[in-house]
C-alpha cells in the first residue's frame, strides 16, 4: 500500500459528535444492548469492536441514522474528510412479522410487557419459536461498508458506530425490532389487534368444545344445579355467642368508663336467646 494510502493514526478531534455515554468498562446497560455486543463477538465482528471504543467515547461519529434493514452514519478519522459508514440487516417481509406477532399476542405474558414499553428478556424465544432471528445469526446477515482506506472489516469506524447503536438500545428497546422492519407503533397497534380478535367471543351456535373430557355445559344444563349426594347433618357451635368478641385484638375504647367489648357483650347474647325476640 503506498503511503498516501494509508490512513494517519490521530484521529482529527471535532466538536458535537455523538460521544458514547459508557467512558470505561462495558458499553451498553441494558440486557439487549449487551446481547447485541455478545452476538457480534460470537459471530466473529467483536474481535476487532475494541478498535472503536475509544472512537465513540470522543464523539468521533459525527451523525447516525437508523432505519428499516439499515444503519448511516459519518465518523471523523485521520483524514480531514470524514468517512461514510453503512451497515445493512436483513428485514423480515409480511409473512414473518405476522407469525412473530402472533406469536407475541398468543403469549399474555409477551403482550403485557410489550404493551407497557417493556422488552421481554426471552423475546428471541418468539423469533426461533417461528424459525427467525432477531440478531445476527451469522457475520453474512451484516453488510458492513466504510469509505475509509482500511481494508479489514470491520474497522475502527464501523466499531464505533455498532458501540453507539448498541447504546441506543438501552434508549430504545425497540429500535432492534425497527432494524428488523417493524417500528414500534406497528408493532404494539397489530399486538393489540390480534389479541383483540383472539378475545371475541364465538357467535352463532357453535358449540364449545369439551374441556379435559367433560360434557360442554349446555348439554347437560337440566343436571347441572342437582345435588349429586346426601348433604352431611350441620351441627349447632356449642361455642357461646359472644366468644367472637374474645377473637378480636385488643380495642383500647371506653364508654363511659367500660371497655367496648363488655358493652358489646350483652347485644352478642340476646341476639342467641329466642326469649329476647
């Protein structure tokens, strides 16, 4: 390579970049911003991530756009002119958001957690359930370009822009789904949908089917409310009328100069005595 070619070590400084908030240890908070760094590494990018930390924590990347499938952004190397970065995803058609939502709505648990802005821990668990991925399952799902002159991939500026969109996560949750394809009004406004459709009850005379092997309740409506045995012979409390007052805990009420509960006593006993009607 000749030397106009290869690119200076010192990155130009520049003011107002997006500066990663993380400024030591481990970016991203949140269990899905780690999990996005973790299947980088796993799929074989993580190994050269380290490259673009310090890259984000300057603010070298100078704009960052996300969108359905994509991801833009600018970083400002060595060189005066900053380099323009994309990275791609695959996004799943109409067909598989209808399956991975329909799975999410058939689950009360997903469907409550997502319709109060949270994101399920297991949600990848909704995606295999239907023979999908939610992150990368291999480095070729990514599509990673920079226009800077360094010819392994990912480069520093690439690094730095997925330790940035691994921080947006903790922000938004949500912003994985959209780089899936499906942003999150969609998303919640289907969810509800199907769980509102799912929860209609049948019309018509269609009848329920028998639940555990018992007959349906309308085939034996004529029997339902018949006793099926002898009911057993109720005996009579021995205990004296009053003794639910000895129960109560401690009432520290005087009337008059006597406690409540003497006073109470009398009304309790009068009410057991058929003489006093």
């Amino acid at each position: 390579m000749a030397w106009w070619d290869s690119e200076p070590t010192r990155a130009v400084k520049v003011e107002g970049g997006i500066k990663a908030r993380s400024k030591r240890g481990a970016i991203g908070q949140s269990w899905w911003s780690a999990r996005f760094i973790q299947v980088l590494t796993s799929i074989g990018v993580g190994g050269r991530l380290d490259r673009g930390r310090n890259y984000a924590r300057a603010g070298q990347v100078l704009e960052l756009r996300t969108g359905a499938g994509t991801v833009l952004a600018t970083v400002q190397g060595s060189r005066p002119r900053p380099y323009d970065v994309r990275i791609g995803l695959p996004t799943y058609g109409k067909v598989e958001w209808a399956q991975i939502e329909q799975a999410m709505a058939d689950s009360a648990w997903y469907a409550a957690k997502l319709l109060a802005g949270e994101m399920p821990k297991d949600i990848e668990e909704v995606f295999t359930s239907v023979g999908l991925t939610l992150f990368p399952g291999d480095v070729r799902d990514l599509t990673m370009d920079c226009s800077c002159p360094d010819h392994v991939v990912p480069c520093k500026h690439l690094a730095a822009v997925f330790y940035l969109l691994a921080e947006s996560f903790d922000d938004d949750p949500f912003g994985i789904l959209a780089l899936r394809g499906r942003d999150r009004e969609t998303l919640l406004e289907n969810i509800r949908a199907r769980r509102g459709a799912a929860s209609a009850q049948p019309s018509g005379d269609h009848e329920p089917e028998p639940v555990g092997g018992a007959p349906a309740l309308v085939s034996c409506l004529d029997s339902y409310f018949v006793a099926s045995g002898e009911l057993p012979m109720l005996v009579a409390s021995s205990a004296p009328p009053d003794a639910v007052l000895d129960q109560l805990p401690p009432i520290d009420v005087t009337v008059r100069g006597k406690p409540l509960v003497d006073l109470l006593r009398p009304a309790y006993r009068s009410l057991a005595d058929p003489s006093a009607s």
